[in-house]
C-alpha cells in the first residue's frame, strides 16, 4: 500500500480550442503548474485537437487552471513614462 502512495501518475490537460493563439499555459497550486506564479507555468502545446500538457503527479488534489495568460506587472513595466 505505501509503495502506491509514493507512485506519480501521468495527468494530460486539454484545452479545447479553434484558435491556436501564441502561447497557453496550466497555472496551478502545484509547483508543477508553477504554483499560481504565470512566469513559472506549464506550457502547452498546440495539436490539431488543441491545447495539451503531460505532467506526472504523486496522487492528491490539484487545483489549476488552462488558457491565455499574462504576467500584468511585466507588461506595465513596458509602458513609456
């Protein structure tokens, strides 16, 4: 029993879509996800089907969340004074 406790399990994340935009991401609690920080996220990649990541995850529960984001403070740091 203990030695199924420590076993990962490969997760994949999909996200539908008909557009393939620049890039997406799973940000997450998980460190894996990057731990709610977008620099750090995990990146997805585009298929005919749409958005997909693999992760490998001891078992639990993970909060996440897939799509388009933005790092907002790196893009006002980019704004002219």
């Amino acid at each position: 029993m203990q030695e199924a406790a420590q076993k990962n399990y490969g997760v994949q994340i999909s996200v539908f879509s008909n557009f393939a935009p620049v890039n997406s991401q799973a940000i997450g609690s998980s460190m894996v996800f990057g731990g709610w920080a977008v620099e750090s996220a995990l990146p997805l990649s585009w298929t005919p089907e749409g958005w997909v990541g693999e992760v490998r995850l001891p078992p639990g529960a993970y909060e996440f969340k897939a799509g388009h984001f933005m790092n907002i403070q790196h893009l006002a740091r980019k704004q002219p004074p």
